[in-house]
C-alpha cells in the first residue's frame, strides 16, 4: 500500500486525535488527519474480537467503508500476567458495562491483593490498523512494559495509569507529564511507527 496525503481517525476520543496530529506534525509530514467529527456520523460496531488487533480492525473497516476514506483505528489494554493477560480487550470495562475507571483500578487491586512484587509484571498493549479504501490493511504494535502498584498514585492519564509503573521508573503513568508517557507508552510507540511508515516511500 502507498502512503496516503489524508486518513481519517476513527475515534470519537479527542485526546486519540490530537495526539495523532501532534506526532504527524512533528514529523512534517504533508498529511491531513481528520476526526469522525469532521465526516457524517455512523453507528459505531461492535468491538467482537478478542485480540486488540482485531478490534482495531473491525473499527478501521467501518470507517474506511463508511467514508471511503484511507481509515485508522487503535484498540489497547493492559494484560497482567498474573491474571493471564487479563483484563485485555476487556480493559474498559472490566468490572462493570459502564467502564468506570475507578472501579476497574479498584478491582485489579482487589484481584492482586497479597501478590508479591515479583508477580505483578502487566503491560499495555496498543494496536494500531490502517484500512485503504479498497479494503487493503496494515497493523503496528506498540507495548510498554511494567508492573502493577500496591496502591493509585497521581492524578494524570487516564484508565490503569494511577497503577502501571513502567520498567526502569519508581513513578506511575499517572504521575509522568503527558509528553514523558508519550515517549515511553505503547499508543506512542505505535503512532510513532505508524508515522514513519506514513513518511516512507512517498
Ligand atoms: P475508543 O473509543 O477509541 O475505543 P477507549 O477510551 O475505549 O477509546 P482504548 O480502547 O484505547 O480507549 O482503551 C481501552 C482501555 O484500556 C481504556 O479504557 C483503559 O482502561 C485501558 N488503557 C488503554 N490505554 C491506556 C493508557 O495509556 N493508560 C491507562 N489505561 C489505558
């Protein structure tokens, strides 16, 4: 596939597009990103599978042939090994329909309680899907490696951040600047790779 001048998110999260713009912009790339918001609305579809790519997929397709725009979708969670890489594609809405994200932290804590540090090792797992208009399709994958708290610090993020300390910091996701989680998160990674594929070949 050639790297198309214009892709259309498919998210309605603000914070999901404007982090894309910033990473396109940075990288003085001749690309438009236009939201779901800038296109006539659709009903979203079900998120049915059960690997992030999948999801991914499902929610790049509908918007490739809802617009017949080029159509990029992500899908991440975080897998703890100790819970054998649950929560997963389950992540928002793992202790209830509503996705709350007190009440997930709450219950991963709960389902940890007394887990020694050495068995609380997690990562967050983000994949990223770009569906052309004529039905063709790419992933990129990003992870950040690390382990879950005993216990939410900070205020930043969203999600499991007050919980997820990264390998190699004493600091939660929550308490890093959004830019120092940028560099190191697995949405970063693969926007990044994603970016740079964009930059290729044109
Ligand atoms: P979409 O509308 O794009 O699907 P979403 O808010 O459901 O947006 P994701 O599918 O990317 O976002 O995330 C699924 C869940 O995984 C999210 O609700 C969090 O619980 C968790 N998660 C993913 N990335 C995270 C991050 O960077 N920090 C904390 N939690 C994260």
């Amino acid at each position: 596939m050639k790297p198309p001048s214009r892709v259309v998110l498919a998210t309605n999260n603000p914070k999901k597009l404007a982090e894309l713009r910033r990473v396109v912009e940075s990288a003085e790339l001749d690309v438009e990103v236009l939201g779901l918001s800038d296109l006539p609305r659709y009903p979203e579809p079900e998120e049915t599978e059960r690997t992030f790519q999948g999801n991914a997929m499902i929610k790049a397709r509908e918007a490739a042939r809802q617009t017949g725009e080029f159509a990029v979708a992500d899908d991440s969670g975080l897998e703890v090994d100790e819970l054998n890489g649950m929560p997963g594609v389950r992540s928002s809405r793992w202790a209830g329909p509503m996705g709350d994200d007190e009440e997930n932290n709450e219950l991963l804590l709960a389902q940890l309680h007394g887990v020694p540090a050495d068995r609380r090792k997690a990562r967050f797992h983000c994949a990223l899907a770009l569906v052309a208009p004529d039905g063709e399709e790419l992933a990129w994958h990003g992870i950040m490696e690390g382990r879950i708290a005993d216990a939410p610090r900070g205020e930043n993020g969203f999600g499991y951040d007050p919980l997820f300390i990264p390998d190699r910091e004493s600091r939660t996701t929550a308490q890093m600047t959004p830019e120092e989680k940028d560099t190191i998160s697995h949405r970063g990674k693969a926007v990044r790779a994603f970016v740079a594929w964009l930059g290729g070949n044109r």
